[in-house]
C-alpha cells in the first residue's frame, strides 16, 4: 500500500482514477497526497463500504461509484453531447488498475492507458518484493 502513496506523492496527480477500487484501500493510499479520487468498482457492496468509510471519516477529496469496466458509461443526451462518455471525462493524471484481472489491462493494449497520464497496473506482491508496471 505505501507502493501507491510514494507514487502519488512523486507524480503529485490532482485527479486519480482508481479502476476496480473495490472498498478504496488504495484510492485511501493516493489521495493522502491530496489528489481528488474517484474510485470506481462494479460491486455494489464494495462502493457502498467505501463509501461508507469516506463517509465515517469525512473525506473530502474521494467519490466512490459503480462503474462496470467492460460496458463503461457512454455518452447521453442530444446528439450524444450532452454527457461525455467515461472515456472522454479523463485524462486522469493518474489511473490505478491495480485490483483487476491484469490480461485486459496489458499496457500495451489497454484501453484504459490513454485515460490517464501515469497508469499504475499489474502489481504483484511476493513476500516483501514489489514487482509493479508503471
């Protein structure tokens, strides 16, 4: 966890996407840099204890939504201009994708990589040793 806190605090983001933030464990670690966070997961009973934990501890700067990864929100309204899609809300200056399934997220093809300026994905931790992708 403190992998993601040195990363945000030598990248100094002002906007986190946390994908599959799940209850916001790491979306907690970046924002203490004082990066605004969106922390998005498709289970509703994670966002809820996420939510619930920013709620408890009167966190300004972290939103917790549901969002599905694989049928992202699109764009809406007249002539599709009324809503920007998920895609077009970013860039981010940083997205974690550190609790999904890393063969989607391969950087080399991850559709998600343009969404942010510094992507964070395919951490493995062994014992001690951090192995991360950045």
């Amino acid at each position: 966890m403190a992998l993601v806190r040195e990363w945000a605090e030598q990248k100094k983001p002002a906007l986190v996407w946390d994908l599959g933030g799940n209850t916001g464990v790491f979306s907690r670690e970046a924002g203490a840099s004082g990066a605004q966070v969106i922390s998005f997961d498709i289970d509703p009973a994670a966002v809820e204890q996420n939510y619930r934990h920013v709620k408890s501890n009167k966190d300004q700067n972290i939103l917790p939504l549901v969002l599905d990864l694989t049928n992202p929100s699109p764009a809406l309204g007249w002539s599709n201009s009324e809503r920007n899609s998920f895609g077009e809300r970013g860039p981010a200056d940083m997205v974690l994708a550190l609790a999904c399934d890393p063969s989607p997220f391969d950087l080399e093809q991850c559709a998600f990589a343009k969404a942010g300026r510094v992507l964070c994905s395919n951490v493995q931790v062994a014992g001690d040793r951090v192995r991360a992708q950045i």
